[in-house]
C-alpha cells in the first residue's frame, strides 16, 4: 500500500496566502494532504494541538505576533514536532534564528509546487529544508567567523542583524525608523533589542549606546 500523505497545517495571517499555498500544493494530494489552517498563533497553537500534523508550515511574520517565536512554542510542547518557516526574507540572519527556534526548515516564498513539496517531504523523513541560495550565504558567513572575520558585536555574541539594529541604535534612530530602514516590522525590533540587551548585560538603550561606545563597536 502507498504512503498516506503527509498531513501538513499552514498557518500565515493572510487568508489569501493561504489559499494561494493550499492551490499550489492540490496538485499533489496523493503526497501532501492539507488538514487544518490558522491565522494567528494562538489559532495555530490550538490547531496543532488538535490535530497533531506532520509538518507545520508557517509564515515568519504574523499579524501581533512572530512565526519565530510560535515555532518555538511548539518545539517546546512537542520536540519531534517538525516546523517549516516560509519567508519572503532572504536574509540568513533569519535562517540562523529559525534553526536556534528548532525550525526544521527555512523556504522562500518564490518557491514553486513540486520543490515545496519535496522539501515537505525531506522535513517528514527527519532532514532539514533550506533554501539553496541562503544555505550558500550561511555557509559563507560560518567560513568568514572561522577566519577571524567579525561584524562589531560578534565576539559579544550578537547575530549580524543584532549589531545593524544596535549600529542604529546608536545613530539615534527609535524603533520604528529602525524598522523602516531595515524593512522588518517594529515587533521584530524589539525582539532584536530585546536579545542584544541579554547579551551585552544591560536593560535599556542607553546602556546598549554606552555598551558599544565602551567596547568601541562602531568607529
């Protein structure tokens, strides 16, 4: 007897996307089978829940919320659960973080039916599914650390984006304008914040500026 479909749960905040991932993946119904949907996380926590899917596919960014930290959430209820992060951001920050967040993939959303499909499928056999041009870009990036070469804020643990959000922290610019300059929304900002205040011990953005005057980040 053939292999029932892969079960799979899209979550995204736009119905239309959703739709549009739904119609893509219908041509191949005897290998994906879409069970279930959600436009929130909260949603999408519940619906995961209910009907425990093999693979989770879930936009980056959601409305009020993170696709980030939802893929966390659910690896944190269930660690065999398998979360494929969809983006139109070809950054490899992003990557770095959604594999920290124990995503399982990170696809673009140019992606066609047939790849996303069989990337599905690596994600349901126990491999990772990664774009190939940002899997090159990451390979890149760890072969520039292993050299000694680091962007200000490396060795104090911050991810490349990190220290471009602190370099314009240190300009001045508030959250939103940061947001603007590097096209992500404010939430993300404050997440970055957020995390290179842990990693630098400080608990505001003047301690951040003073933090990185100190270790004479930017010169």
């Amino acid at each position: 007897m053939a292999d029932a479909p892969i079960r799979v749960v899209l979550v995204d905040d736009h119905e239309m996307v959703r739709w549009g991932l739904k119609s893509m993946l219908a041509p191949f119904r005897g290998r994906i089978r879409v069970v279930g949907e959600a436009g929130d996380a909260e949603d999408a926590l519940r619906v995961v829940e209910g009907l425990d899917p093999d693979v989770v596919l879930c936009d980056v960014r959601l409305q009020g919320a993170s696709g980030l930290d939802l893929c966390r959430s659910l690896v944190d209820r269930n660690p065999r659960r398998r979360v494929v992060l969809l983006s139109v951001y070809e950054d490899e920050q992003y990557l770095f973080q959604a594999l920290r967040a124990g995503a399982a993939g990170y696809l673009l959303k140019k992606i066609t039916g047939d790849e996303l499909v069989r990337q599905l499928e690596l994600v349901h056999a126990g491999e990772s599914a990664i774009d190939a041009t940002l899997a090159g870009r990451a390979v890149g990036t760890a072969a520039r650390l292993a050299s000694g070469e680091f962007w200000p804020g490396a060795r104090q643990g911050l991810t490349h984006r990190e220290s471009e959000v602190l370099a314009l922290v240190v300009t001045g610019l508030s959250n939103h304008a940061i947001a603007h300059r590097l096209v992500v929304g404010d939430q993300t900002v404050k997440s970055h914040l957020k995390s290179l205040y842990r990693k630098l011990g400080v608990s505001d953005r003047t301690g951040a500026v003073a933090a990185a005057l100190r270790e004479g980040l930017f010169r």
